[in-house]
C-alpha cells in the first residue's frame, strides 16, 4: 500500500475534537453503554478494526490472564484516534471497565486511577477535596492512559502535555507480570508516552496541585497581521490559549483565553490587539450552537469546567470527522502559519475548523514536544477521506522545514525514516521496546510502519 494513501486509524486517546452540527454533544442521558458490535469502529467512525476479538476485563487480575495467553494483541481506550494504532491482528483488550479511582493522597499530592478512567470521571471530585490536574484535553471524555500514551495536550505557554504530571505507571508485561515504573525510573520517559509498545498499563498516578477557578473570554476576528506582531503575547494572555480559524479572510476567527483567577484580576476589555470581544457563549464553529461548551463571558468556574472547550455533561456523539496535528518549535509558529494561510483555497473546501495551540516542552522520548517549546497546529476536517488524505502531504512538505513532528494517534502521511530523523531518541526507544516485548506481543501494523522499520 503507497504511504501517501495509508489512513493511520486508531483509538487510544485524542486531545480536543470540533464537532460538526450534526456531531455534536448530545447530554449523558441521551447516551448508552456502548455494545460490542461485530464490526467494531473508532470514534468517528473512520476506521473499521480487524482484530478478530474484543476482549473486556473486569479486573486488573483478569487483563493479566488474557495478555499472558493471547498472541498478539493491543490495548482500546476510548476509540478517540483517527489511526490504527490501537488495532492488532489478533485481539483488542478494552480497559473500559478498568475505570476506578485507586486513590487520592492528599498528603504527597498524588491521583492514581486505573487505565481506563476518563477525566471527566473524576476532576469534580479532584477539585471538591481541593485539587486539580495542571490541564486538561478539550474533551475530558478521553482515557487518562491513553492520552498520556499517545503525548495528547491541553493548552498553555508554561503547560506541558497530558504526560507532563505523570509520576508512575503500573504495566503488564507480555507474560502478564505487573510492573511499577515510577519517574526515578530509567525507562519512565519512553514508557509513559509508550505508543502502547511496551505492554498494557492498567493504573496511571498523576502530580495534584492546589485547585484554582478559570475565566474564559472569546474574541472575534483577530487580524492575521496583528497575530504576527504579537504572537507571543496573545498566546501568553492566560493559562491556556487556543486559536481558531478556518484560513480565509486574513484573520483568526476567534480567540478564546482561560485565565486562572487570581486575586485583585482586572477584567479583559473589548479589545484584544484588534478582535472584539464576543457578546455571547461561542462554539469553536462559529455558526453551531455554544450548548456544550465551557461557560466563557468571564464567569469564574473550577478548572474542570473551563480548560475544556465542552462541558464535561455532555458526552460526543460518534462524529464524522478527520483530524490532523502538527508540532512545530514555538518560535516558527507566525511563518509556518502564515505559509499555510496561503494554502487556504486547498483547505477550506475540507476544513471544519483549525486550532493552534501552545505546548511546554517535555523529555518523554516519542512526545512530539519533545524538549522543545511547541505549537500544535491541529485541523479538524469533514470525513471526505481522499480529499483530506492529498491535501495532507501538501501541508507536511510546507512543515517538513520546521521539523515538525505529528500527533500520533491522528492522521499523516509522513516517511518513517523522517520521523526517525525528529524524534532523537527514537532508535533507544526500539531497544528498550525489544527488551520489553522480544516476541512482539504488543506489535501491529502502526508500530511496525512508523517506528520499528522506520
């Protein structure tokens, strides 16, 4: 199969998803435990699974037994990935029902939850006993385990990815052992963001700080050329900054700022370096209806509430989607932005909406801001796949000068033996993944295409 028309599908966890109209959040008493289908699919849809079973644990003691006696096999978050990453030839082993919270040690500051605990099932909790995550997917309708796996992000200057708070994870090994690796551990930043490489995390424990309250603020119409001269000011303007745009029209449609209350704060004005306050709730899609968003006109609200962009109430609906991401170093953000504005009458046709976004930089090895301050440039496209699927090498070759690195669990076409050239510790992370899994018990098509024969 060519790799330009290779569609990468998978479902471990997948940061913030703009939903089109007719995929938008609909409330939890609309939704249904999720069946088990014979033909089983991925969030959007997009992809049909071809592992021949689906297997779902009830217990930590039980995954051990399935990893142990299957063949190959992989882990199933929450579907959320546009790729086949979380696919296997052989069996899929959903943590759904691995969803508890282990423990809150409010003395070390440390949450442990298991694999497939979702963050929106346990930050109101967090935030009433006094704590919180330092951030937050747009959706916190996605697996702690899987985002971490997969170097899935939130947003903010000084913010790292969903990793970035991780302390230890607990691992079954391809013999169904139980491992503990904890962040003085030599192999902890190849395992957190694992790729799922190294075998099946069954509990994930996370650094807590002190819970704080947001306000957020939308701004409409930024002008491109403003952007330009302030970038690094607007994306400092809050706790987390998103930009959203569609390319057309020489500006960003709308910002939105999440500003972490503080004492004595000043409200923002109606100006913000040329976009004008909004006068209402918005949606990141200008024209749908702001029903499941985070509650924005500087109304103060805990942290859980406001760093997502959807109201955690709300769960999405299967959507027909596409998505794509690229991490490119922060200081390269305005060019490659404004050479992919030129691009604008290629993408719109396909285009629901583009965020850009800022990231921390991080030392696990296959993150994607991976010691260096990033910015995501992020696409959500409508699921017209061989239109999305050409237009993708086009915006990659305009990137390739900034070596940006793609978001694992989302679409791209990118040469393997490029990503290698980007990702500095790729070849240390194969070895260890052998010494890890020498039989390849934990190996598909993804991980074979992208890192093992890169």
């Amino acid at each position: 199969m060519k790799r330009k028309k290779f569609l990468q599908v998978s479902t471990i966890a997948v940061t913030g998803s703009i939903l089109a109209p007719q995929w938008a959040c609909k409330p939890k008493s609309e939704q249904t435990i999720p069946m088990l289908p014979t033909e089983r699919k991925n969030w959007a849809g997009n992809y049909t699974y071809k592992a021949k079973e689906l297997h779902e644990p009830a217990s930590v003691a039980e995954l051990q037994e399935l990893v142990k006696k299957l063949s190959q096999q992989k882990a199933l978050g929450s579907r959320h990935c546009f790729n086949d990453i979380a696919d296997s030839p052989g069996h899929q082993i959903s943590t759904r029902m691995l969803n508890k919270v282990v423990e809150i040690n409010e003395e070390n500051k440390v949450l442990t939850v298991e694999a497939g605990a979702r963050y929106g099932d346990f930050s109101e909790e967090l935030y009433k006993r006094g704590f919180a995550l330092p951030n937050i997917a747009s959706l916190p309708h996605i697996t702690v385990a899987g985002a971490c796996a997969t170097g899935t992000h939130g947003s903010g200057v000084k913010n790292g990815n969903l990793a970035t708070p991780v302390v230890g994870v607990e691992l079954v090994k391809p013999d169904g052992s139980l491992v503990q690796i904890d962040n003085n551990h030599p192999d902890f930043y190849a395992i957190v963001v694992g790729l799922g490489a190294f075998g099946i995390m069954t509990k994930v424990s996370l650094r807590l700080e002190p819970a704080f309250d947001v306000r957020q603020y939308v701004f409409l119409d930024l002008p491109m050329a403003s952007l330009k001269e302030n970038f690094e000011e607007i994306m400092a303007a809050g706790y987390s900054v998103s930009l959203f745009t569609d390319w057309m029209g020489e500006k960003v449609s709308e910002v939105w700022v999440k500003q972490k209350v503080e004492p004595n704060m000043v409200e923002m004005g109606s100006d913000f370096f040329g976009a004008k306050s909004a006068s209402q709730n918005m949606h990141p899609i200008a024209a749908l209806s702001a029903e499941a968003c985070s509650d924005q006109m500087g109304v103060p609200g805990p942290w859980y509430d406001r760093l997502p962009h959807f109201k955690m109430g709300f769960t999405p609906s299967a959507g027909e989607e596409l998505q794509s991401e690229y991490f490119i170093p922060m200081e390269n953000a305005v060019a490659a932005m404004l050479e992919l504005e030129q691009m604008r009458d290629e993408i719109y046709p396909h285009l629901l909406i583009s965020e850009i976004r800022t990231i921390a930089a991080d030392d696990f090895w296959l993150s994607p801001c991976y010691q260096r301050d990033s910015v995501a440039i992020h696409c959500t496209w409508k699921q017209k796949t061989p239109e999305v699927m050409a237009v993708l090498p086009k915006i990659e070759n305009i990137l390739a000068k900034y070596n940006c690195r793609p978001h694992w669990a989302k679409l791209f076409t990118i040469d393997p033996k490029l990503l290698e050239e980007r990702y500095p510790r790729m070849q240390d992370f194969r070895k260890l993944a052998d010494v890890y899994d020498p039989d390849g018990k934990f190996r598909n098509h993804y991980l074979n295409l992208n890192v093992f024969k890169g």
